[in-house]
C-alpha cells in the first residue's frame, strides 16, 4: 500500500450532479474553496454537460474561472468532459486535469453516449490525445467496470481490452469506475492485478459506489492491489444518473480519518473537512451518507 | 480467506438491546425464527442481565424456552453471559454456545463490571470453564481491543496478554471486539496475525461496529487474517451502550451477499434475510443501516 494514497474529491461532481436541488454557485465555491484548502490532491469541480440537460453542473465554467484566478493551492483542479464540446470549454476556463470515461457495459455505454463501447472509448482517446497536445492532464476511466446495472456482471476481459486500448494510445492514467456499486473486495483486487500485469507503470485509480455497503472494503482492496489514487465525495454524496441503482460514494472525510489513523496523509486538514460536510447536511437538511462528520466527540 | 465464513448473528442481543421500545416476544421470536431458517451458523438469541437493567433482554429465558422446544435447526443457539448468575439462566433454558467477554480497556470494564481488566478477564474464564464442565461451548471475546471510546489507544500488548490467559485457561473460542468502531484494516490484519502467532489453531471471531464507517472493510481485513467466524446483525442493527461513541454492526445481509457474490455461503438465504430486515424497518418506521435490504432491484 502507497504511503502517499492520492486523495481525488469528486463529491462537486459526482455528487451535486445527484441532488435534486441546485446548490448555489456562492455556496459551491465555499465548498470548493474549503476542499482546496484542506489539502485534498485533486479536486473535480464540475462536469461540462448541456446546461439545460443538467442544471447542477451549469456554473462548471464559472467555477473554474474563480478557483484558477490567482490560484496558489497546489490541489489540481479536474474536470469531467463527456464530449469534444466539453473539452473544448475546459480549455477554455482552467481545466488542469480532464477525466473522461467509456463504459464496459454496452448497455449503459449507448444509454449515456447514444455509442457503443469501442466508439466510446476511441472517442474519449481521441479527447485525452487533444487534451495533452494542449499541455493538459487527461485520466481516463473504464466506467461500469465491475458490473452493471443492466447487464449484471461484466466480462473482465472487456474490461482488460479497453485498458489495452487508452496504453497503445499512450494514456496511462486510468480509473476503474464501479458504476453500479457492484464490485466485491476479492473481485476488486484480482481486476487492478490484471490491470498492472498488462504494465506495472500504470497510474491506477478507483471509483466505488457504497450501493451495497462495499465502499470501503473495495477502496482496501484495491490499495492493496496497488491502486494509488482514490475517488470519493465529501459527505459521501453521489451517484450516478444513468444506472438504474445507484447510492453514494464513500465520504471522502471517512477515507482520510482511516488513512490517518494509519498514520497516512496526516497533513490533510480532517477538521475542516468534517466542518464542511457537516455545512452540506445541514445546506441540505438531511443526513449524509458520511460517518465521521456525525461523530460529535473523537478520542 | 477459510471458504466456509462462520456466520454468527448478533442482533438480537446487541442490536435489540440499543432500541430505545422493547420488541414484543411475538415479533422478536418470529424474526428468531426466520433467521435460523435462513440457514445461519450461529443465533444470539439474548443476554441474560437483569431485567430491570435491561428491559429488551427481559424475554431472553422464554426465547430460548421456545427456540429450543423440539428444534432441529442445526443453527447455534448463543447468549450472552455477564455474570455466574446469567450462567446458571442460560444453562437452564438451552443456551447451546455461551459468550462472554472482558474489556481490554480498564474504563471501560469498571464501567461495565465495576471490575478491572484482569478480575473481570478471569472471572469470564471461570465462566467458560463452568460452562465447558456442563457440556457446553463457550466463547470468550476481548472488548474494546482495538481502541475505546474513554481511553483512546488500547496497547495492543494487553489485548495479546488477556488472549494468553484464556489461552492458558484451556478456551480456545476467541473473538476480538472493536466495541468503539475504532479499528482500521491494518490494524486488523497485525492484531489478528499477532493473535494467530500466539496460537495458530485458535478459533478466531470477530465482532465490529460501524461507527466511522469501517465496519465492512474491517471484516475483510479479518477474513483475511485467518478470522474464521464473523459477528453482525440482521438490517445493521446495534451498538454498545456502555461506550461514548457507537453506531450499528454491518449488516448480516450486506455480508452475506458479498460473500455470495464470491461464491462463498451461497446455501444461505439471503432473500429470507432481506425479508426479515425490511420487516424491522417496518417495525421501527425508520431506515436502518444495512444497504441491501434496501436496494429493490437485484440484477
């Protein structure tokens, strides 16, 4: 297990685009802000989608100019791009890093993309390309990856085949979505070792969805499979739109008390980011599916 | 990781203990019943504490009456014994495994027992072997042994120390209880393999509660230490209310459907579990902690 686990929030992302509400742009960049602040590695501040389509994600752009104008944090600022369209705006408003994904099940592939799998992937390659000609970052991530909501559960050489595809194109840093919230721990560890047997170099990150309970256990497994980087949501908000079940992430405020309590990532500032979940409950009014920030006394 | 995982279900006893209404016997015997149905190992039915102490415990002598009436279950029936007294009860009204268990931490155990760590450890020996003499299993469980809610940081050397004495004593049913939900994955893992240095042939369960949100992680950890047996509760049910901070157990169905989805301990019925758990939902009229029973749509 790395001893440098790289800490990805996807929460403003993966989560917000979740909620039935708008939450205010102000009290987003509060959010963001704070997130940036508590030492998080990377932080995804939106997605670029048809703001008609999704109305959460429609001050992406605006997010971005705020947080990259005299920026100094040294958190990267990602940003989801679905499309050529998408890219092209990230570009435009301080994108550092674009993630981008295909997914394993063709099923959920044509109900997100209107394409098939293999379409989608070259598609996303093609994108990832443009975005480092463009000097930028790019992770591309193999959604629905241990199983689907439509499909149940999916081939791992399908999964094998479309990480061979982003390495013959020179990507390198690649995510394993857990779309459905359908991956187990042993499953987990066996997939991210065949992952690195098609090339130990490979920057490796994971996305779990606590559908079932399996968040955490997953996030272990693959930790422990070598995986360096880690996608979660404060509060623990999330999901995703397009699978038929879906819950939230793990909290990413839960992931750093555990690292912490191993003596890992100690600089990340847990305080604060147990006092921003805490503002999202209350923002929203209800319980989170997070622990940690529930827990008014630590020993 | 064993291929036959223990399952042991405590919720009855310390889930039911933490409701703030007493269940009706009826109610509470009908659950009993479905999960012994359901194919489980081992069932807590109740602990045998004073009734007026603890009034959700008061039916534990008439459950075991009833369960035990003509069964041919081959599933375990266990209780739960603090004192001589709860003894002499469960050996009249057919406890077939008793637990019991001392804390690791100090504060813990006088607030517990009014007793110190050693007293209180070898008071449950005496307990075990009394138990042992009248033809009955026993199980004897270090509380509090990867940290506590009042003290903090339990040396891991005490915990060893109270395992050498049961050991000494003849008990080789062990299980390690994370009564605050302060334990980590890693620290699962050395605990249990310092355990297993002791004595490669101990019967090892283990029994986590979910306050930070890594009960289910926690398991896998022990799983793969060599823990043979685990301890949750049907819907997630639980906690310790002798400790500041507690939340639920892990879900049993959660658990079981994990290990179903590796192939492990498909004999159970985990539709009958899920059943069972939507029925305590029901009864409580509140969400419980387990995610499965939740989840309608089962791909």
């Amino acid at each position: 297990m790395s001893a440098r686990v790289i800490l990805h929030e996807v929460g403003p992302r993966d989560g917000l685009q979740m909620e039935g509400q708008v939450v205010p742009l102000e009290k987003k960049e509060a959010w963001l802000r704070g997130l940036l602040e508590s030492g998080l590695d990377i932080v995804q501040v939106g997605s670029f989608v048809h703001p008609e389509k999704v109305p959460q994600m429609a001050d992406t752009d605006e997010l971005f100019r705020r947080l990259s104008a005299g920026k100094t944090s040294p958190t990267v600022l990602s940003g989801l791009a679905l499309n050529e369209k998408g890219l092209e705006r990230g570009l435009a408003c301080g994108v550092e890093l674009f993630c981008m994904g295909a997914s394993a099940s063709e099923t959920h592939s044509r109900k997100n993309t209107g394409m098939g799998t293999d379409e989608a992937a070259a598609r996303i390659i093609a994108m990832a390309k443009a975005a480092a000609a463009a000097g930028k970052k790019a992770q591309v991530s193999v959604q629905s990856a241990f199983g689907c909501g439509f499909e149940g559960p999916i081939p791992e050489e399908r999964v094998l085949k479309m990480v061979s595809a982003y390495l013959e194109a020179g990507v390198r840093s690649i995510s394993l979505a857990d779309t459905a919230g359908r991956a187990h721990p042993a499953q987990v560890e066996r997939l991210f070792g065949e992952v690195f047997r098609l090339d130990p170099g490979i920057e490796c990150a994971c996305h779990f969805h606590n559908t079932y309970g399996l968040g955490m256990a997953n996030i272990y497994a693959a930790l422990r499979a070598g995986v360096g980087s880690v996608e979660t949501s404060f509060a623990g908000l999330g999901g995703c739109p397009f699978t038929k079940v879906a819950a939230g992430n793990v909290a990413t405020e839960d992931l750093v008390r555990a690292l912490q309590q191993q003596g890992l990532r100690k600089e990340v500032d847990l305080d604060r980011l147990i006092a921003i979940a805490r503002d999202v409950a209350a923002h929203f009014g209800r319980d989170m599916q997070g622990f940690v920030y529930k827990i008014q006394e630590r020993v």
